[in-house]
C-alpha cells in the first residue's frame, strides 16, 4: 500500500507543477499582461489545460485507487489521528476516486475549448467593463455559458440538475435543494434588517471619513494589517488588480491582489483583509500533501468563510480598531481627528449600493441571491445572455431598490461570468454562513476572543483555525468539517445573529 500511495503522491505532484503554472500565467494575465498577448495566452492555458487534464484521466489512476482501496481494508493502522482527521490515504481515496470519475466525463476537447474560451473571455470582459458595453462581451458570454452547459450535461448525475452537477465542483455535496431553504431564511430575516441598519445608518453623522487618501499610506497600513493577523510575506505577496482575488503558485508561493483608490480608505483594506483571509487558509494547509486533497481546501464556501471571518468578524468589530486606530491615525489624518466609535459607525453604515464588493456586510447577501436566481435561469436556458442586463436590473431594483446606470455598474461589475465560474456564486453567502458559525465556535473554545482581538492577540484565533480548518483539507466535506469544528450542524442562526447585533448597535450610536 505503501509503495502504491506513493506512486499517486508522485503522479498528483507533477500534475501540480502543471495546475501552478497554469495558475502563474493566469495571475500574470490580471497583473501585467499586456492586452495584444491574450490570443496566445489563451492559447497557452489551453495547452496546459490538456495536458492536466490527461493526467487527471491517466488509466494508471483507477488501478491505483484499486490497489489502494484494497490494501487499506487489510490493514489496522489508517483510521484518524489524535484530533480525528482520517488518514491522508483514506482522504485521498475518497475525493480522488470523485475527481478522477468526473474528470474522465469530460472530453479533453471541452477542457481545452473552455480554457480557450475563458482566457479569451476574461480579456474581453475587461475591455467591455471598460468602455461600458456589454455587447462587445455578449458573444464571448454565450460561448462560455454553452461550454458549461456542456460541461454539465457530461457530469450530471440521476437525481441532479444541471446546476447541481456545477456547484458540486465548488461545494462538495451541495444540491439545489438544499441552498434554496437556506437562502430563503436568510433572505427573510434580511429584509427586515437592512430596513432597520438602514434608517439607523441615515442618523449617523456624515463625511466621517473623506478623502483623498494617499495610496502610500494605503498600501503601508494594508500590509501591516495583513502581516500582523497572522499573513506570512516570507511565503506570499501582496498586488495589485481590477478585481481582487487570491491564487496559489505552489507550496509556499501564495499571491493576494486588491485595489486601492484614493476615495475610499476601506476599500483597499479590506479588499486585503479578505484576499489574506483566503492567503492564510492557503498557508495553514499542509505543504507536505500539496498537490492532494490532503492539502488542499476543502470547498469554496469554507474558504470564503476564512475571508469573510478575517473582513467581518475581526476587521469590522469595534475591537480590531481598538487595536488598529493608534497606527491608522499616523497614516491618515481623517482618521487621527476621528474616534475609534465614530471610525467604526461609518464603516458598518448599512446603505444599498450597486457593487457586490464594495458591499457592506447586511446587504452582501442580497448581491449574491439575484445572482444565483440568474445562473439558475441562464444554465436552464429560461434566460438569454442578451437578456441579462435587463434582468439584472430588474433584481438589483427589486432587492437593493436601486437601478444601475449603466452595465459597467451593473452586468459588467464581475470577473466570475467571464471565467466561466458558474455555479460559484452560492459559496460566497454560504461562507459568510460558516464564518459566524466558526467565530462563535473560536469564541466559546477560545474564552474572550474579542478581548484577544483589541490586544492584537490574533495568533489563538489563527492556530484553532489551523487545526479544525485548514489542515484537515478535504478529508470531510464541507458540511462534515462544519459540523466536526463545531459540534452542530450548518446554521445560519449565528450569521442573523450577528447581523442583528451590528444592527443593534448602529441604532444605538444613531441616538
């Protein structure tokens, strides 16, 4: 069993060293790339893109899960370790035996042509969001959309849609189904909610924190934050980009990327507090397994729920800027002349805006709701791409009570569509989900977390994270690993919770 867990590790590796450099170039496309290069980028991550997804098919694969799974029942010694974590040959049995069935679905012609046709299509959404037509990125769209349909059509499963068979890639073991209850209680205890921050909200005093804030001093304060909460620099790197993301070159090569802009002083920074929430999960798992389920996430709602967590729960609470205001007040004058009280009420002012990212945290959900209910339409065909923008409206004026001036603003505002993430959506509501729950949790094991929070102590938040988090990888499934770091089951409960207290106390400073 040994000498054949040893030849997989081996396979997955070198098929990682193939996944990185795919992962470099395409971080390279968002930092630098200059815009004349995307046909042969395309072309390249195509290329690639094949040649991972033949190592992901390789026949030798199956005969090793065989061996594997057969030398496992005839030993004694692969249970769980001392906190519970199968051992990394069971984990990688499971998810690899999943991965490797759906991968030989695919044909390598579809892998490439959706590589291709991302590639192509990330550029072209770029130049459409900036001169504001949709038009241009409409037929890129279409392709990309039909691809993922087809993609679909070769994964779907009895008992599934063909939007269950895309979110399982995101979420393992997520259904339509199942989102659509949680989403709805959510969505009804948010309504009543953001009335209430709302109106709270418009009592607040106003022009508490103007700009223009030097970038300088934006970038300065940002990668202190990030460096003292726990992001290692000797193992990652701070960008920037149009729209921030976090990717990972290997091992010890973790990339975050923001914005800065000189209105906005939380825009900047908590674009980094949420892509080193994403950078910290990928530091925390298990360099020795990379390449394997056993160090790697174990689904894009838990990693959100590291970003969230770190962006919400620590970086908006009263006690982060208790910790933070001294060295903030030296970067930014607006900042020395304000309280920590006052700094902290016009951070979690609750106003309806267009841009999901820019969001703040009551009103979040209501962004990625309208778009889950359009990918349902779109991936079904109720809904035609050259349609969207005026569906997308209609939502956004339904939920947000707003209407987009133009499409750059609106359609146009995210990167996912073009990247062919399609069925991503949901993991980002259900991250926030997860990350009340996982901070409660941390509170109640922990003892004082907030008190921790305002002496800067973040390294017991960040080593509990570490052990019920990020080094199990993907041994449970997302809902598995919930229930074993908390001892419940997924519950939306803290998240409302949460968010009722924040909304508390934007009442009782409006008074």
């Amino acid at each position: 069993m040994t000498s054949t867990l040893e030849s997989l590790r081996e396979h997955l590796f070198e098929t990682s060293l193939l996944e990185s450099t795919i992962a470099a170039l395409e971080w390279d496309e968002h930092t630098g790339m200059p815009s004349e290069a995307s046909e042969y980028r395309s072309q390249q991550l195509a290329y690639l893109s094949g040649l991972v997804h033949r190592r992901r098919t390789d026949p030798r694969i199956e005969g090793w899960l065989d061996e594997l799974e057969s030398g496992l029942g005839s030993h004694s010694d692969h249970g769980v370790d001392s906190d519970g974590v199968p051992a990394p040959a069971v984990t990688i049995l499971r998810t690899l035996r999943k991965d490797f069935n759906r991968s030989r679905k695919l044909p390598q012609s579809l892998v490439e042509e959706i590589a291709k046709g991302t590639s192509l299509g990330q550029q072209a959404w770029v130049k459409a969001k900036d001169e504001n037509r949709y038009e241009d990125f409409l037929p890129y769209f279409r392709r990309i959309l039909e691809l993922r349909r087809q993609e679909a059509q070769c994964l779907v499963e009895d008992g599934q849609t063909l939007y269950d068979a895309l979110l399982d890639h995101y979420e393992e073991g997520m259904r339509v189904d199942s989102l659509k209850p949680i989403l709805a209680n959510l969505r009804s205890a948010l309504v009543p909610l953001v009335k209430r921050a709302s109106e709270a909200s418009r009592r607040l005093p106003k022009g508490v924190l103007q700009g223009p804030f030097e970038l300088s001093a934006q970038r300065e304060f940002s990668r202190w934050v990030a460096e003292r909460i726990g992001f290692d620099f000797q193992r990652g790197r701070l960008d920037e980009t149009v729209h921030p993301f976090c990717t990972t070159l290997g091992p010890h090569d973790h990339r975050i990327l923001t914005r800065y802009t000189a209105e906005s002083f939380s825009s900047g920074l908590y674009g980094v507090l949420h892509e080193a929430g994403h950078g910290m999960y990928e530091q925390g798992l298990d360099p020795n397994w990379y390449g394997t389920a056993v160090g790697a996430a174990a689904s894009l709602g838990i990693h959100e729920s590291q970003s969230r967590l770190w962006e919400n729960m620590v970086g908006m609470s009263k006690e982060f800027w208790v910790w933070a205001h001294p060295v903030a007040a030296k970067h930014f004058p607006q900042i020395s002349k304000r309280t920590v009280d006052e700094l902290v009420g016009e951070l979690r002012r609750v106003e309806p805006s267009l841009i999901r990212i820019e969001a703040d945290e009551v009103t979040y959900n209501l962004h990625i709701l309208l778009r889950f209910e359009l990918e349902l339409e779109m991936v079904s065909s109720e809904l035609d791409p050259a349609e969207l923008p005026a569906a997308w409206n209609a939502k956004v004026e339904e939920y947000l009570g707003l209407v987009p001036p133009d499409d750059s603003s609106g359609v146009l505002q995210d990167v996912h569509w073009s990247a062919g993430l399609i069925g991503y959506f949901p993991t980002y509501t259900l991250g926030n989900i997860y990350a009340a729950q996982l901070f409660r949790a941390a509170d109640r094991d922990l003892g004082g977390l907030n008190d921790k929070i305002a002496r800067g102590e973040f390294e017991p938040l960040v080593h509990w994270l570490r052990k019920r988090v990020h080094r199990p990888g993907r041994a449970w499934t997302p809902l598995q690993l919930i229930r074993n770091a908390t001892g419940e089951e997924v519950d939306s409960k803290y998240l409302i919770e949460h968010l009722r207290d924040r909304c508390e106390a934007l009442e009782n400073a409006g008074e």
